[in-house]
C-alpha cells in the first residue's frame, strides 16, 4: 500500500540546511514534507568539526553568514537546546609575516560586515593567548564566531521542524523525482509517493542527481574531511582555532577532548566515507606542533564525512535554471554548517516571495555551464 | 600463486597460533601480530618473562597440558613465523592493517588475513559497579594469574557463565576466601541443560567438579539471583542481590562479575565484512561459514573473535580457517584432516548451544538498570539519558543513540558498555537487541598515542 501526501514544499534531505528550511516554511505556514534517507542531521551536518564560523569566508557569503549568525545566537528558543553552541571566538593563527598580512587584508576587505575582527600580534598575542606560546607570530579573532556539537544542532533543526507540523520521514529515500503537470513527485520505494508545489533540493553531496533528473547536471565532487579526537584532557583552549593558509584546525569541547582536523579521507563507496591512515598521522603530528598540550595525549577516534564541493568552492543557491518551483541548495564545499540555518531561511523566502533579502547572485547555478 | 601469498594473522590466542602453524606447515611464512609480549592468548596467557616461575599446573590447572602444547606450537614455528608480539592492530584499509609497536606505526599488506582476535568480559552496569573493588570476572582472572595478586581477601562472584566457578575456585584456590558465588540462571534451568552436556563429558565433569569442589569448600552457590547493588564508600564493602521473593546480602570487600563474553568484532568490521545478528551470542557477528570464510574473499574468522566457542573450538577453528585460506588459494589440502576439523567444529558447536542453555543471558538485568546509574563510563552518560533519547523517539538505532547521547564514544569506543547500551535502547523501544543494529567501528580501534610516529620516519 503506497501512501499519499499531498503538500505544499516537499524537501529532499534533512541536513541543516533541508532542516533548518522545514523549520522556517512552517513558521510561515505552509504545508511541508521532508524525506531524508538515513536519518535527519546524520550526514555531512552531524559528523562535520563544528566549526561555527564567519571569519575566512568569502565576502560574498559574509552577509548570509550575517544571518546565520543571528539564528545561532536564537538556537535555544528555536531548538529547545543550546547544543553545546558557545561564542569562544575564532583565532586564525598566522605562522608568518606574510600570513599576518594576509589577515589584515582580509580584516581590511570584510570591514562593514559587522564581524569585529581584531589583529593581535607578538607579545599582546603572547599574553592573551599563553597557551599557543610562540606557534604563530598573531592571529586574527573573531570575538562572536564559536563552536557547537554537530551531532546535537542539527538533528535539532528537523526535530523542531516536526514539532511545528512538519511531515518528517527518516529513513525514506527518494528514489524517484518527476514533474507532473504543475506538481512534483516523490517516490520512495512502493511505500510512499509525495506530491508538491514546490521542491528543495538540499541532498547535500548527493544533491546533483536530483539536479540531474532535471536536467541540470552540476559539476559536484565528493570529498572528505578527516577529524579526529583526543581523550578528555584539562581545559587549556576556549577559542575555535583555524590557520592562515589551511592545514590543521583545532577545538577544546566543554568535556575536555580536542577536536582536530585535516587532510582527508577517502570514499567506500558515494554513501560512505572513512579516514586514510596517511592524513591521520599527518594530522596528529601537526596537532600536537600546534598544540603542545595534547602530545601526551591519545586520539581516541577518527572519522570523515561526505561533502559536495563546487569548483569554485562557493555553494548553488536560488532557483533551478530548468525548472520553476524547483530550489537548489548544496555544494557548500567543507563550510556549510555556520550558514546552513541561514540557507534554510533563505530557502523559505524563496518559496514565499520568489526572492530573497539575502544577496544569493554569486550563488546562481547558471555560473556553471551546463556539463554534459 | 604460492609466492604471492603473504597471509597475515591477527591474534596469538590457540586460535591464531594453530592457523599459523597450518600455514607453515604448508611451507608459507605468516606475520603473526598480537599486543600480549607472549603468545597463547585469554585463557593461556603467559605470565610476562622473567621474574614469575610459577610452573604451568599452577597457572592452567586442567587446562595446564593443552596451554603447554599451544605455547609449544608458538615456540615450534617461531623462526618460520614473522611473529610481531607486542603490536596492536588499530585500523584496517583497503587491504592493509596499521600496526602500533612501541611507539611506531606501520602498515603492512595483507593477502589473506585471518582474524584471531578473540573476546573479552560482556557485562551489564548494576548499582555500585563503579566501584573501586568490582573486577571484570576475566580481569580478576587475569590479575590473579599474572599480576600474581588477588582483587580482594574476600571476594564474591556474579553472574554467568563457566568463568564464574571457573574464577571462584581459582580464587579459593589461591588461599581467598569466597564470600559466595551468585548465578544469574535459576538451578531448574542448568538442570534442563545437563542432557545436551552429556555431548562433551569431561567437560561436563570438569564443570560440575568445579561446583562441587567450591560447596565441598564451605561456598555458598546461590542460583537465580539478580544483583541489587554493591555498597560502600570508596570501597566495597557488601553485596546485596534478590534472591526469590528475599534478599541476601554478604560482606566482601571485592566483586567479579561477568555475563559471558563478547567477541572483539572491530577489525572485521573496518575490513568490510557482512554482520548478522547471534540470537545465541546476542550480538552482531560477522557472517561466516563453518569454516571461517566471511563476506571479504580472502578474510577469515577464527575462534572467540566470530562468535564464542570456547579454547578448544578456537584450536580447531585456527587450523580450520588456515586450510580454507590455502584452499582458496588453489593449493593443496589434506581432506580427511578437513573432514575431521569440519565434524570436530560441528560437536563443539552443540555442545556451544548447551552450554549458552545453562548459563543464558539474563535478559530482563538490563530493564532494572535504575536511570541515574553510569553506564558508560568513558563519556559519563547515564543508563536514563540512553533511555530518554529512545522513549522520546529520538533515536531508534546505536549508532544514532551514540550521536546524541556520546554513550560508546569514549577510549573503549563501546567495547565495554556497547552491550548494555544495546540492551537498554531496546529496552526503552520495546524491541530486541537485534533491531536496534550494532556500533560502527571506528579506527583507531583501540588509543593511539598522538606522538605515534610512521616507521619511515622513526628510523634514523
Ligand atoms: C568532516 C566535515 C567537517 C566539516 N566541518 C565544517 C565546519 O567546521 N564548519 C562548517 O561550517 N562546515 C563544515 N563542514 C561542512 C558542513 O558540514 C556541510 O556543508 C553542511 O553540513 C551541509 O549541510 P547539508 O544539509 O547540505 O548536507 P547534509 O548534512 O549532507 O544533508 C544532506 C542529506 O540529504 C540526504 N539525502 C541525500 N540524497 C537523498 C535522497 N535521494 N533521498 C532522501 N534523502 C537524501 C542525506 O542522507 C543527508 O542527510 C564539514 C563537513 C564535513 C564532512
Ligand atoms: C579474560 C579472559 C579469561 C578467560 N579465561 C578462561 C579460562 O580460564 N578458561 C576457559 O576455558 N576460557 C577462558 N576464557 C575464554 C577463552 O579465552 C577463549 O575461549 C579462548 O582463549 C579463545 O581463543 P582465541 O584464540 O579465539 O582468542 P584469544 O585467546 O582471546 O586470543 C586473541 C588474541 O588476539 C589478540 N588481539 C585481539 N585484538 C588485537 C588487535 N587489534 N591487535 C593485536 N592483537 C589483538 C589478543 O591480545 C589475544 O592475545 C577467557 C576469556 C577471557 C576474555
């Protein structure tokens, strides 16, 4: 017995963004469906570093990076949990003179988005950051930009979804997308068939085979970021750390591990991905260079996830070039948890307006030929 | 074909050394890996070198021939083997293990592997089990036997499984006064269960020796028993169970206790290997034939690693395991030995099933694990914070339960609570262990050391 729903958005995948954009269209009332094939949050936006984080984006992301910063700091009267969501501030560390002065740059360039940024060189950096000592010659902070725990956030933003009326169905692929006459179909399997007026493509790493099945294919690639975790060791560490230029990043959780990343892991198949040997050892080594509170310490697990990245590193947002009532959201290349719930929202105003107050051109899919 | 065969053997227990030995004996030279320093794996651990020369009757009691001959087998193949003891296996990838030896990590290739790689103590959180002062039954094992030290001067016993007399006596034996021995399984249940027994008579009569030996000794044995809790402050000091309708309590001033013992999956699992669930073992084990081949062409299992068998299975699966690994590989093997192993492995297996019959799990332990109680003790999650993210409909899966709660993301990576929380999840859903699926590996398998240095780097 297949069953029917009849709705007025439905959503393919409850990541953050799929989430977060249930969960502002039911603020706005309209009737929602959202099919996610593992379960909600359980991908890329569960197992990702928890980085929230505007500083380093791209100027053309800072403004949806703006909002999204707002819905963080509201988490708790959305959500109904804070999510071990903390504004430590995030350092981004400079080893060099020239990597300070590409921070000052940026600091320079990003002035007037509102993130506060703040150079801290030699010994003022020395003092106010003892525990990093002289790994880096300064660093840039960012005072609001903090962490939070992935796995908690972002189920958190399909289940409050739910609590507002949405229909959420974990553990239900779609298998099948078609237009009917002004209506698009779901299918998943024999069990359940969905009609909509509208469709959100926010499949994550996996969002082009819908875009396929429109014919817009996309140029997406899947990649994997490798994390791994220490035990719990004494709190030595508040901000969320980065590095000018890339390489090792780290985090101090409120039970004490620390979180690092780097390198990447490789695929098992296009639904799974794990760690490689080589990226963790490397990444031990250069966390305990940075940070050498940690050397004595174990890594007690490692793991990755699977990521869809565009050419340009910059995501697709805004409506399909094929098909009307049809929204895209993915690609958002490593760094789409700070501005996912942002996404969301911006999604749901699409829906309702046909536009929305968030400058998405950068993000048009028409920026990519369309690859054969 | 022969030369390109660098088969590779995880675990010196009686199952990996006679899988290394069959290999030999076909002129092949296995790796050998094991963390112990000595071969001879759980039950025939040797004592570190040097230092303890208490003769083998005394560390192996019964068992003390059958330890001799499996550490005399280690010793026989010991220049043909590249035998690495001290080495923990943490991953595996795409045909390759990460090897950690003092300090330095290696990758090694491997074409077939065969995993050995045994069990350890399954048990089930009950109030007071954090104290200092409760062992693991195979821990106080282990301490008694190789640290040479007892866990307590009166110590009582709990739980199931042959280990439970096993331990007890070894304990009396060694001058410790046994507070008592408290068997899960009601005595009505292990008398249905002798019939099947009679399958394997002198085990049977070791097993009733045991019992008996321990009343002869003045010990109390009380059957059908659930434990309330272990008290004291800081330190055991009583044990109190329901016992019918009443209650006992006995002064001790430590505690082992076991619910039987869990197989070490982790390695099987990362090498891609197909899982089902053991209604027997009540866990998910990697699928296999009799004799040992999983779902990875080229992978075996052998021993307690694939489902808990006991020693003298493990002997046979080793050997079992090596000669289908050699068949796989196009060379020759002696099929009447395979026939003999093959009917061997089948009579161990039913007298397996009688045996899991007189010492069943207890299944209803977990549903009176009380909320406040820790249950992993790694990442500091309680029994009713596991619970809630099931009743609440929050988590219908380990996996998930684990994202949400961090219940099995700790240094024993669910190794020790993986069971219970299982348990207690589908507890809470009203459904059995089975279907709330099993916890995904993750590598490192077990720490690893941050300063962990590649071999081409560590040598100068
Ligand atoms: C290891 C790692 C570390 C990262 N670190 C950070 C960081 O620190 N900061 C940051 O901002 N970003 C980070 N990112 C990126 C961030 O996690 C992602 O950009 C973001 O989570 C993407 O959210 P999403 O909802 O688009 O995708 P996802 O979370 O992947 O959600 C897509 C969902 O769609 C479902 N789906 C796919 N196809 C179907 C189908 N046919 N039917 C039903 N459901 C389907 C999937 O199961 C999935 O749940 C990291 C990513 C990874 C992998
Ligand atoms: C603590 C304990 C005490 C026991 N005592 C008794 C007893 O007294 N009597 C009895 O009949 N049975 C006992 N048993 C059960 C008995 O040990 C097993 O039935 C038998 O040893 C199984 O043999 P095996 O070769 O399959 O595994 P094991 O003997 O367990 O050998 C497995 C070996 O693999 C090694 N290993 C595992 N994983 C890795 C890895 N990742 N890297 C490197 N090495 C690895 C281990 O160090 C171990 O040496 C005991 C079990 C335990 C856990």
């Amino acid at each position: 017995m297949t069953e029917h729903i009849h709705c007025d958005v439905a959503i393919v995948g409850g990541g953050i963004v799929g989430g977060s954009a249930a969960l502002f269209l039911r603020e706005m009332g309209f009737s929602v469906t959202l099919l996610e094939r593992d379960w909600c949050g359980a991908k890329a936006s569960g197992v990702n570093f928890g980085g929230v984080r505007r500083q380093g984006r791209p100027l053309e992301q800072l403004p949806l990076s703006q909002r999204a910063h707002a819905i963080w700091g509201r988490l708790p009267e959305l959500l109904g949990t804070d999510a071990e969501y903390i504004r430590s501030g995030h350092l981004k560390l400079a080893r060099s003179e020239a990597d300070l002065d590409s921070l000052i740059a940026y600091k320079e360039r990003s002035a007037g988005f509102g993130l506060d940024l703040e150079i801290i060189a030699g010994d003022a950096f020395r003092r106010r950051f003892p525990a990093l000592g002289d790994r880096a010659v300064g660093g840039s902070l960012c005072p609001e930009d903090g962490h939070a725990n992935p796995r908690l956030v972002s189920p958190a933003f399909a289940r409050a979804a739910a609590a507002r009326g949405a229909i959420v169905r974990e553990q239900t692929p779609v298998d099948r997308v078609s237009r009917d006459g002004d209506r698009f179909v779901l299918v998943s399997g024999d069990a359940l068939e969905v009609r909509a007026r509208v469709l959100l493509n926010t499949a994550g790493a996996w969002s082009h085979r819908i875009a396929t099945a429109f014919d817009e294919p996309v140029p997406l690639e899947s990649l994997h970021p490798n994390m791994a975790v220490t035990e719990p060791l004494p709190r030595f560490l508040d901000v969320n750390i980065g590095v000018e230029g890339g390489g090792v990043y780290g985090r101090q959780v409120p039970r004490g591990n620390m979180v690092v990343g780097g390198g990447r892991g490789f695929a098992l198949d296009p639904d799974r991905a794990r760690p490689q040997r080589d990226a963790v050892l490397t990444l031990m080594r250069d966390a305990a260079e940075l940070f050498p509170q940690i050397a004595k310490a174990h890594v007690i697990r490692c793991w990755t996830g699977v990521e869809g990245y565009t050419p340009d590193r910059n995501p697709i947002i805004g409506p399909s070039r094929t098909t009307p009532n049809l929204f895209h959201a993915f690609g958002f290349s490593g760094a789409g948890f700070q501005i996912g719930p942002a996404v969301g929202e911006a999604l749901a105003e699409l829906v309702r307006d046909g536009r929305s107050t968030a400058p998405l051109d950068a993000f048009r899919i028409d920026r990519f030929p369309p690859t054969p | 074909m022969t030369r390109a065969l660098s088969p590779v053997i995880v675990g010196a227990g009686p199952a990996g050394i006679r899988a290394a030995e069959a290999l030999v004996a076909a002129g092949l030279r296995p790796v050998l890996i094991d963390e112990a320093a000595r071969g001879g794996g759980q039950i025939y651990r040797q004592p570190p070198d040097g230092g303890f020369t208490r003769p083998k009757t005394a560390l192996y009691g019964t068992e003390a021939a059958k330890a001799d001959a499996v550490h005399r087998a280690l010793d026989r193949i010991r220049d043909r083997v590249d035998y690495r003891p001290r080495t923990l296996v943490w991953n595996c990838e795409r045909g390759a293990l990460d090897l950690l030896c003092d300090g330095v990590t290696d990758t090694i290739p491997y074409g077939p592997l065969i995993l050995a790689t045994g069990a350890t103590d399954r048990v089930l959180p009950f109030p007071g089990w954090t104290l200092p002062g409760v062992f693991t039954l195979g821990g106080s094992q282990v301490a008694l036997k190789f640290q040479g030290c007892a866990i307590g001067r009166r110590v009582a016993f709990l739980g199931t499984g042959p280990l439970l007399y096993l331990v007890a006596c070894q304990y009396l034996k060694a001058g410790v006064e046994v507070a008592g021995v408290f068997d899960t399984t009601p005595q009505t249940v292990q008398a249905r269960a002798l019939p099947g027994m009679l399958r394997d008579p002198a085990t049977l009569a070791k097993g009733l020796a045991l019992v008996g030996w321990l009343r002869l000794h003045g010990v109390p044995v009380h059957h059908g028993i659930r434990p309330i809790a272990v008290e004291g402050e800081g330190r055991v000091r009583a044990l109190r169970v329901r016992h019918g309708a009443g209650e006992i309590a006995v002064e001790c001033d430590a505690v082992a206790f076991g619910l039987g013992l869990r197989s070490e999956t982790q390695l099987a699992d990362l090498a891609g290997c197909a899982f089902r669930f053991d209604p027997m073992d009540r866990a998910w084990l990697p699928v296999r034939d009799t004799a040992g081949r999983t779902s990875v062409p080229g992978l075996y299992i052998a021993g307690d690693g694939g489902g808990i068998a006991g020693a003298d299975a493990a002997e046979l699966a080793g050997e079992r395991a090596a000669r289908a690994a050699l068949e796989d590989a196009g060379l020759p093997v002696d099929a009447a030995r395979v026939a003999w192993l093959d009917r061997r492995l089948a009579r161990v297996a039913a007298f397996r099933r009688a045996l899991n019959a007189a010492f069943p799990f207890p299944q209803d332990w977990a549903a009176t694990i009380p909320d406040d109680l820790m249950l992993c003790r790694c990442e500091g999650v309680s029994a009713g914070t596991l619970r809630g993210v099931g009743q609440r409909g929050e988590a219908r899966e380990i996996n998930r339960a684990k994202a949400l709660t961090r219940v099995g993301m700790g240094r024993c990576q669910g190794r020790v609570c993986g069971a219970a929380a299982a348990e207690l999840l589908a507890g809470a859903l009203g459904v059995g262990p089975d279907a709330v699926g099993r916890l995904r590996a993750q590598p490192p398998i077990k720490p690893l050391p941050i300063t962990a240095t590649p071999v081409q780097e560590a040598t100068p």
